[in-house]
C-alpha cells in the first residue's frame, strides 16, 4: 500500500485564519505544540504551519522505560498559490529537523538480549530529553513547484521538486559513525486530451539522484544516477464498459567514481512497461481484469551495500552484477459496496524473472549474519 500525505487546501474566505494547539501524552511526556495561519487576498493563497515536538523514553506496560526512545523535532512549511483565469501556480517548502534515539540498539542476536539491558527501571526528566547515544540527527528540506494551464481540451502540468537530505548517526560522541547526504530533483511536464469519453495524456518524469558521504565511513559509496521516463495513458468508458492502457518507457544510468572505495561503477538500464485492463460497472458491482508488464532496476542499495543494517540486525553484501528484474501479472478484481459495507476479491498470478532478494549465508561478520544479494532465474507469486 501506498501511504500519501496531502497538503492542506487554502482557504477561500478572504479572512485570516488560524491555530494554535498543544498536546501532551504521559506515556513518554510528549510535548507538541502546533501554529497554522490560512490567508487569502484575491489571487494570492499563503498557508503557514509550525510545529515543535519533544519527548522523553517511552514507559512500557510493565512501567519500565525504553531507555534512549526519546526524540526532539521542529517543522516549518508554508505554501504559496496564485491563480488567474485558467493558469495555477503552487509553491511549497518544508524544513524539518529532527534527533531521535535509536532504542535496543544492539550488537549480535536480538534474541539473546535481556529485556533489562535495554530499559531503565525509572525516568529521570531532567536528563532524559536530553539526546544521549545513539543518536540520528535528521534534517530534511523540500522544495514543489507546481503549475497548470486549462484551454479547451487540453490540461497542460508541470511538477518540479527538490529534496535535500542529511542524516548523521553518532554511535559515540566525538564523531558520527556515518554522515550521508541524498538530493533528490524531480521534473514532470504532461498534456492531457479530454473529448467526450476518452482521455489521452503524454507525459515524462526526469529525476537526478546523488548521494554524496561527507566522511570516510560509508554505508553506500558516493553514487549518482539519472532516471528518464516518457510515458502515454488512454482512458475511454461508454455504457458502464471502460478501458484504461498505459505504457512507459524509461532510462536509467548509475555512475560511482568513489575514489576512497577504489569504485569505478557506470552502468544503464533501459525497458519498457505497460499495463492494460477492461472493467465493467453495474449499480454497485465492479468488475476488472487486467495485464502488465513491469521492470524494476537494481537499486543503489542492491548493488553496493557492504555493511550493517542496524534496523534488520544484518551484515548485507551487493552485487554490482546484478540486472533488471522483469515481471508479468494477471489479475482479476471485483468489488462490492454500500453505504456502510464493502467487499472485494482481487486473485492475482505474478511472474518475475531475474528476482532480486537477500539470501542468508552461513557467514559471521562482527557478530552479524551475512546476506547477500542475489538474482533468482523465476519467481512465482500469487494469492
């Protein structure tokens, strides 16, 4: 499932709106305070929020505390639109900071670790907000543009956004264990077609990653990649019957000139998708097959881990050899609904050639057992 998060609407009523709320919870004495301001004049929509959370170890059922669960963040955003006629423009920014602990964090088998190791018997609130170790340091900035043109038929969109990441983990407290930098660009222009009942829309994503270590400790070398994808949908339905096809071709190529690793990586991969399906609706009964084809590339992670993941207790190894993954599925979906009640069954067989996935081995590293990434011939799946 995909888990999406909507800015709020502007306001339409030319006065000024606003808030300001505070929360406190007593199972870790969590303290979050929130502000927001909605204002409109005419063509000019301007929406602020704030917010400042933080909180101390979080108290388990047995009034024993997670020892070093506390955390401290701050947020800013605000969004800024202007209209006129038939032509929109939105911008958006967002900058949030964060230091979070990391509890239970633990070298070797989880499950040989007693219970009182990693919590404390009481709180002491003049200390435990205090950050102590481990501890991420997390500071995200996001810029969106956003903008679109109606004239007759056609819907023309453009999207551009850019995201900057920084995350440091200090493991102890003269220098971090890892400092890592990701930014992420993202250009999408599209044109969309409506007449009657059909819809055509042309579109393409451009994307620039990079991923640059601002120490000699790496949990991924420095990588860069570029990623192009032009892509057409049509959309038609008459008389309870519709159809929607796609299809998408796209481009990619990862390039690592990480000089401390002795790294010489450029490769590319370059495939085409599609997905196709007929539906038919009657008063509240829906019923749709459907075939695609997809690709998926190896991700930078896939390719050139050689470390822990503390968050799966595992020494993982890439594989800078590893290919595109291709897959193929069938599936059939009906759904029922009410007022208050719905059903659906969707069965689905799914075939993936070339599967990538983590293999245990019966290696030890540093007390952690190693996996490696690996490709599987052909892979089944279906439920």
């Amino acid at each position: 499932g995909l888990l999406y998060f909507k800015d709020a609407p502007f306001i339409i009523s030319n006065k000024v709106k606003g808030f300001i709320s505070s929360e406190f919870n007593n199972s870790n004495y969590l303290n979050s305070n929130q502000f927001g301001i909605k204002w409109n004049k005419k063509k000019l929509y301007f929406n602020l929020y704030g917010q400042y959370s933080i909180a101390s170890d979080y108290r388990l059922p047995n009034n024993t505390y997670l020892f070093n669960s506390r955390f401290k963040q701050n947020t800013i955003k605000f969004s800024l639109g202007y209209r006129h006629k038939n032509w929109q423009n939105i911008f958006r920014c967002q900058i949030h900071a964060e230091t979070t602990g990391i509890p239970g964090h633990i070298h070797g088998e989880p499950s040989e670790v007693d219970l009182t190791e990693i919590t404390s018997s009481e709180l002491d609130l003049s200390n435990d907000f205090t950050p102590t170790r481990p501890t991420q340091f997390i500071k995200n900035q996001l810029f969106i543009y956003e903008s679109n043109y109606m004239v007759n038929n056609f819907k023309f969109d453009f999207y551009a956004g850019h995201f900057v990441n920084n995350l440091k983990e200090y493991e102890k407290w003269t220098r971090p264990a890892f400092d890592l930098s990701l930014s992420n660009t993202l250009f999408s222009p599209s044109v969309r077609y409506i007449y009657d009942k059909l819809s055509i829309q042309l579109g393409s994503q451009i994307i620039f990653q990079d991923n640059k270590n601002n120490i000699n400790d790496r949990l991924i070398p420095d990588v860069s990649s570029l990623n192009l994808g032009p892509y057409a949908l049509i959309e038609y339905e008459k008389d309870n019957f519709g159809i929607n096809s796609g299809v998408r071709f796209d481009y990619k190529r990862v390039r690592s000139d990480d000089q401390l690793l002795k790294l010489d990586y450029d490769n590319s991969f370059n495939s085409t998708s599609f997905s196709s399906g007929i539906y038919y609706k009657f008063i509240d009964h829906i019923l749709r097959i459907a075939f695609s084809g997809a690709y998926r590339s190896p991700h930078v992670s896939e390719l050139f881990s050689d470390g822990v993941h503390h968050g799966t207790n595992r020494y993982e190894i890439g594989d800078q050899q590893l290919d595109i993954e291709y897959a193929n599925q069938i599936d059939f979906k009906y759904q029922w609904s009410s007022e208050h009640m719905g059903i659906v069954i969707n069965p689905f067989i799914q075939d993936i050639s070339d599967f990538i996935s983590l293999a245990p081995t019966d290696s030890v590293i540093s007390g952690y057992n190693v996996y490696n990434y690996m490709q599987y011939d052909k892979v089944k799946i279906n439920g």
